[in-house]
C-alpha cells in the first residue's frame, strides 16, 4: 500500500468501498425480499384459506334437498345431524396453495391433493402460521378451526411451498447480478474521474513548488485556490513558509555582507598602515605608532569575529553553552572590578550588587553580555561621565541588572533597532570604532537565558539598559 | 592637485591623509558626509576621494549634492561592499571611480593620478612643456635630460602650472590648488615659492619658462615671448 500513488490509493479506496457497499446492498434485498415474499405467501395463504372457508355451510336435511335443486353441482357430506355443503368454489388445489379440510379427529373430510392425506392426522394450531418439512421439502402451514354454529370442531389446512418465494428471490437477484459488472464498471471510473479531480489541485501546487525548488527564484508563490478548503490553507501555509524562508536567507545574505564590511574596514586599516609604512624608512616613532593601528585594528576584527561566532554558537544552544547554578552576585562584582580599572575618558565605574542572587546560567555568556554593556557605556559615555551598575531583586521578585550611563543617549528611532545586527547609531559615531554585533549578542544571551532586555534613554542625558531574569 | 579625502575610520584616514601627502598631493580630510560638502563648497579640489559608508550624509547622498551643482570635479568611491549593485549604483550616481577596501595605497594613489590626468585631458603621466619634462608618477623633473630637484611644494606648484600651461592662473587659484586649509601663511606665499621654482627651472637654463603677468597671476610656456 504504500508504494502507491496517493492518486492510486484513493482511487482503490473509493472503488473498493463502492463495490462493498454493492455488495451489501445484493445481501440486503435478497434478505428483505425474502422475508417480504414470506409474507406475501403468508398472506396469500391466508386469504386461500378463508375463502375457502366461506365455501362450507351446514345444512338439515329438508335444507339440501331444496338446495340440490339449485345447486346440484355442488358437493354435500353427511355430517352429524345434517350435511355438510361444499360449494363447487372451494379449490382445494389454488395455485400452490392446497387445502383440506378436516374433522376435530384430524380425518380429511375434503380435499384432494397428495398433501391433504399425508398432513391427515397432525396436531391442529389454531389460527397460527408455521413451517414444516414436508418429505423434504418446506411449506407454510395455517389451519384455520370453524366456530360457526353446526360446524364446530371442523379445521381446514393450508400449505404453500417456501420453494415459491426463494424461485422469485433468485429472479431478482440474478437480474441484479446481471448489472453488477456494468455497476462495477462505473464505479472504477468514477473513482478514477474522483480521485484524478481531487488530486489535480495539488498536482498544480507541486508543479509550481518544484519550479521553486528548481529555480533560484524564491519569490514565487503558489497560486491560492478559489474555494477555501484544505487545499487552501495548505497552499497559505506554503506560502507563509516560503515568505519565512526567502525573509531569513534575505537576512542571511545581509549579515554576510555586514560581515564582510565589517571585517574589510580593519582589514583595510592594517594593509593600509603596512603598505604606508613599508614604502620607505621610518623613524621609530611612526613604527611604534602603525603598531599600535594594526594592534587595534586587529583586536577589533578578533572581536568581532569572537562575536559571530558566539552568535551562531548560541543558535545551537545548551550544547555549546552548558548552564550551572551559579552566583550572579560574584559574577557582576568580578567583571565590574575588572572593568573599573579600565581609565577611558575619565569615566568611573560603580557598582551596586546585592549579594547571593544565584541563576542557572553559562558563566562565559553572561560575563559577555556585561562586559558589552559597559564597553558600550564607555565608548558612548561622556569624557568624567559616570557608569552605574545595579543588580537587585525587583518588586516583582525578578532578578534585575542595570546598566546605566550618563553618556550621550539614544533618540527614539534608533531605540528599537540597537539591538540589530550590526546597527550602528549615526550621530555617535564621533571617533569611536563601533561594531554592530555587541548589543546584538547581548539581546541573544539575555534570551538564551530566558531574560528580557529593555533600553531607557534620553539623547545628551543618558541611556539605562535593564535587563530581568 | 588638492584632494578631498572623506572616511569615518580614524585610522585609515589618518594613513591614507599621510600617504596622499607623502604622495605630493595635498589633501583636506574630513570624517563625515556633512563635513564633506563644506569642505567642497569652500574650496576647489582636483580631486574627490569618498567612502560610501558614513554617519550624517553618506557617499551617495554627498555626491548627489556635488553633482547637483554641476561640478565635473572627478569623484573617486572607497567601499567596502563588493557586490555589483553597489559599484553599478556609485557609477550611475555620477562617480568616475571606486575602489573596494581592502586596497593598495599604490593603486589608490595611481587612480587619483588618472582621475587628475584626465580631467586636464593628458592621457599621460609625463608632462612635457618644451624640454622640461615632468613625471606625475615618480615625481621626476628633467630640463634637456638634466635632473632637477625640486621640494613637496615646488613639485606641486610645477605640477599645476604644467597641468595648465599657457594659461595664467591667479595667485588665488594656485593657492587654492596647492595649499590645504591648514596653511596659515601670508598672501605672498605663492611668490615666494616662484621664486624657488624659478631658481631650479629657469635660472641654469636661457629661457625662461615661467611668465609673470602683472597684476593677475603666473603661467608657463615654452613660447618665446
């Protein structure tokens, strides 16, 4: 089953249970026509029986002998005190049904047919159908009993073969059976027709996502259906995908290209410096000082590269990065007394922590994430500013850590775009060598962490980067 | 020839600015767009050196301005984008030339020379007028196969004049070309290196190439007067 087509499968299926239902169908009539021809000759039986009955009439005997006047055909028995009329109607042999009729005792008074003598003698039940097997053979039964005046105790007994009513369901059924191959025939092409007309709308759909698959192109969208049903919401879904997929490689494509300009600016530098100074001699100071350019120029391409790396290792999540309990409290504390000895413009670096705030965490990323706020807060703070970092437990029983400059601020536009990928403010650009990555990695190790970052900042009084846990 | 040099990186600035000058050309540099623009209304420049990527005003948005004004001042782009569209883009928008970073101070420094060149329609380095012959690449100067040496300066003034001989440029105009906004001095600057020049080029020989018109400026000329 399932090395075949979908279309096959529907196609089987569908004509399968179509033919099974046929099939059922076949057994029902034949079990209801049955039954409804039983009780056709049940019926039947009955009325042959009751006519009959109407044929008997008791008679003295000054009645018969007027009566033989008028009716001399007809039949008259001695019976008890009189006699016993039978009208020439009365048919012993109607059809297939046979009567006779008989004395309380069970001995046949009337009624020439073979089943008359061999029924002679059974156990009457009054006014009740019932089969019997007869040498072989089933008929249906009825006896009738007389309660008329003068004809007490009289019974009549009517048969009729069962072999009657299955001769009539075999006529029906063969007939029937007739048309099953050309009923069977249509249901194959039905289905067919079915499962063809079911299936073309996604044929459709994978036409046009293999030319997707095939060509470069990813702008390519599938064609909506025009009834919104399954089809339609899978094509949705598809197409959402597709949005998704040519969103991110669109993404890809410029953190590629960000990259490459970000690492051929400090590439650019160095080969420059070397080029310049190699030209010609040099005295020792303009050597120390393309020293110091490559150093630096070189120490920003390592972070940087540090930094891709970290973002594209953090993707891959607590493989790369195993988390611990760890004291969030001595961490801070650490990186702050590093940092504050680091003497930039004149800025100072307090810290405010409360101690043994514990978090599951990977140490190496959160020393990462800090140390990127505060470089940051350094490089846009102003000359003798002031760096504040702050951790604490907030009203709302989450572990809160601060960072606060009173440097040059961020402007409203700028806000929600920071923590993108190398986004880079403008205006603040005065001399410093930004890269765009730190921020960017900051957010993805507060999120790494199941934390949340926000900026608070007022261009030329500040900025306030809060992050909770 | 005075340059324009425009570039947020400190450092590279700083390199290329040095290498510009070492080069004998002189060079106003600047670390944003917005400077950029000033610097080009306040001056004249023979040549415009622009990064793409720059705070304020960017590359494009400053060349928009200069061509605006329908300056044919050659504009040369430093990117550090590669990709097609972005060279394709800097070229329609009017820039004679561009180079991706990372790149060689020696080719930077040969492009300007041909950007140079051909807005004074030489299709050469060597600048002749008569028998004095000029080198713009090796800075070399020979009057009748004899070497002469000339300093940064004199260089540069022998190299604008030659650029326009037989055209008389003002004290103002060799001013402007030779010497940046850093230069202080007093307005008889330009004489006084004339005067230099004039040591080394005419002094040992019998003609005399470069001509004073009273009253507007100096040219050169290998015409007899």
């Amino acid at each position: 089953m399932k090395k075949l087509s979908i279309r096959t499968r529907i196609f089987l299926l569908f004509s399968s249970a179509m033919i099974l239902m046929m099939i059922i169908m076949f057994i029902l009539v034949r079990i209801i026509s049955a039954s409804v021809m039983k009780q056709t000759l049940s019926e039947y039986l009955i009325s042959a029986v009751d006519s009959n009955a109407l044929m008997l009439v008791y008679m003295t005997p000054e009645e018969v002998e007027q009566a033989k006047v008028y009716d001399a055909d007809d039949l008259y028995l001695e019976y008890g005190d009189g006699y016993l009329q039978v009208d020439d109607d009365f048919l012993d042999i109607l059809n297939d049904v046979e009567s006779a009729l008989y004395d309380a005792e069970g001995n046949l008074i009337y009624g020439n047919n073979p089943l008359s003598r061999e029924l002679a003698g059974e156990a009457f039940t009054d006014s009740r159908i019932y089969e019997k097997k007869i040498s072989g053979k089933e008929y249906i039964v009825y006896d009738r009993k007389f309660i008329e005046e003068n004809l007490e105790g009289l019974w009549i007994r009517g048969t009729v073969p069962l072999s009657q009513e299955e001769i009539q369901v075999f006529r029906i059924s063969t007939s029937m059976a007739a048309f099953l191959p050309l009923l069977i025939m249509i249901v194959i092409l039905v289905s067919a027709f079915a499962a063809r007309s079911i299936l073309k709308p996604i044929r459709h759909m994978e036409e046009t996502a293999e030319q997707i698959a095939g060509g470069e192109d990813l702008n390519r969208r599938i064609e909506l259906p025009q009834n919104k049903d399954e089809l339609y919401g899978l094509a949705t879904t598809y197409n959402d995908m597709l949005d998704r997929l040519e969103a991110s490689f669109a993404r890809e494509r410029q953190f590629t290209s960000d990259a490459s300009h970000e690492l051929r600016t400090p590439l650019a530098v160095i080969m420059a410096q070397i080029e310049h100074v190699s030209s010609k001699d040099r005295s020792v100071e303009e050597y120390k000082s393309a020293f110091d350019t490559v150093d630096r120029q070189s120490r920003r391409m390592k972070r940087l590269v540090e930094d891709m790396l970290n973002l594209s290792r953090i993707a891959q999540g607590e493989k790369r990065y195993p988390v611990t309990e760890l004291d969030l409290s001595v961490l801070v504390q650490n990186v702050c007394q590093d940092m504050g000895l680091f003497n930039y413009k004149g800025i100072t670096l307090d810290s405010n922590v409360t101690e043994g705030i514990m978090l599951r965490g990977n140490a190496d990323l959160l020393e990462r994430m800090l140390v990127n706020l505060i470089d940051n807060a350094y490089k846009y703070g102003r000359d003798n500013g002031n760096i504040t970092v702050t951790l604490f437990i907030n009203d709302d029983g989450k572990k809160a850590l601060i960072v606060t400059d009173n440097g040059i601020g961020i402007d409203e536009k700028s806000k929600d775009k920071i923590f993108d990928r190398f986004y880079r403010e403008d205006s603040s650009r005065s001399g410093a060598s930004g890269y765009g990555l730190g921020l960017s990695l900051v957010r993805e190790i507060v999120q790494f962490h199941g934390g949340h970052i926000s900026v608070e900042s007022v261009v030329n009084v500040g900025s306030k980067f809060i992050i909770e846990f | 020839m005075r340059i324009l040099f425009a570039e947020d990186e400190q450092d590279l600035n700083k390199i290329v600015v040095d290498a510009f000058e070492e080069a004998g050309f002189t060079v106003d540099s600047c670390m944003n767009g917005q400077d950029a623009i000033d610097y080009w209304k306040a001056a004249e420049y023979d040549v415009i050196v622009l990064d793409v990527m720059m705070p304020g005003k960017d590359g494009y948005e400053v060349l928009e301005e200069i061509r605006s004004k329908n300056t044919q001042v050659p504009v040369l782009f430093l990117t550090a984008r590669d990709a097609i569209e972005e060279r394709v883009r800097g070229l329609d928008a009017g820039a004679n030339d561009y180079l991706v970073k990372p790149f060689s101070l020696e080719e930077l420094m040969a492009r300007v020379r041909v950007l140079t060149r051909s807005s004074y329609n030489k299709a050469s380095n060597i600048l002749t007028c008569g028998e004095l012959e000029l080198d713009t690449a090796s800075k070399r100067v020979t009057r009748g196969k004899q070497p002469i040496d000339l300093t940064t300066k004199e260089y540069q003034l022998l190299e604008y004049l030659m650029y326009n001989q037989g055209t008389i440029l003002t004290r103002k105009q060799i001013e402007d070309h030779i010497w940046n906004f850093d230069y202080e001095g007093g307005t008889n600057v330009v004489d006084v290196y004339i005067g230099y020049l004039r040591q080394k080029i005419d002094k040992p020989f019998n003609s005399k190439m470069i001509r004073t018109k009273r009253g507007t400026g100096y040219m050169i000329t290998d015409e007899e007067a």
